[in-house]
C-alpha cells in the first residue's frame, strides 16, 4: 500500500496548461503502474494516462493524445501530468491511482482542475 499525495490543480484559462503531480509514499515495489484518472461533472471516471514502473511505458487514451503527457521520477517516486491545450470539456477531478501487481489500488485525495474563462 503506497499513501498519494498529489499537487498542481487549480483555475486556468482554455488553452492553458497544468502540469499535475503525484507523489508515492509507503512500500513501492508492489506497484506495477501509476495512473491518472478523472471525473467531470455529472461523468464517470475515465482513465486519463498510465506508466509502468518497471520500464516506463506509458499509454494516453486516445482523446488526450498530443495533449496530455505522463512522466515519471524514479528518484523521488512522482509521476506527473503535464496537460496543455486545456479545453473547458477537461475540468474535472483528477485523481492519481497505484495499480499494484496483486490489483490492490491506492487512490490519492483527488484535485479540481476547473478550465475556464
């Protein structure tokens, strides 16, 4: 189990970038990705991006493609999100999410990231 701590959401103008961050504290090793999901208003929650801790490969679903871009510090156990071109149909509730190799997963707290004018 790994505690989520995550930072960098907030207000932002369309066409904006933020660039979120999640950092894993507790027993890593067990973890086999690192994912960012979201939830907009009266939505489900989607899978936004994901990133394997072995080799750092990543997938971002198709619609955030060439937009959104997860990253990953090994060092310091932190992925990011680094989301450009911020369109008023992305704000949402952005929760980062450890996906352990048992299917155990641990959720972090969650952030608002509102786009708007």
């Amino acid at each position: 189990q790994v505690q989520l701590v995550e930072s960098g959401g907030g207000l932002v103008q369309p066409g904006g970038s933020l660039t979120l961050s999640c950092e894993a504290c507790g027993f890593f090793a067990t973890v086999y990705s690192m994912n960012w999901y979201r939830q907009g208003p009266g939505k489900q929650r989607e899978l936004v991006a994901s990133i394997t801790t072995e080799k750092n490969f990543t997938n971002n679903v198709n619609f955030e493609k060439g937009r959104f871009t997860i990253s990953r510090d090994n060092a310091e156990n932190t992925v990011y999100l680094q989301m450009n071109s911020l369109r008023t149909e992305d704000t949402a509730v952005y929760y980062c999410n450890a996906y352990h190799y048992n299917s155990h997963e641990d959720w972090g707290q969650g952030n608002q990231d509102t786009i708007s004018s």
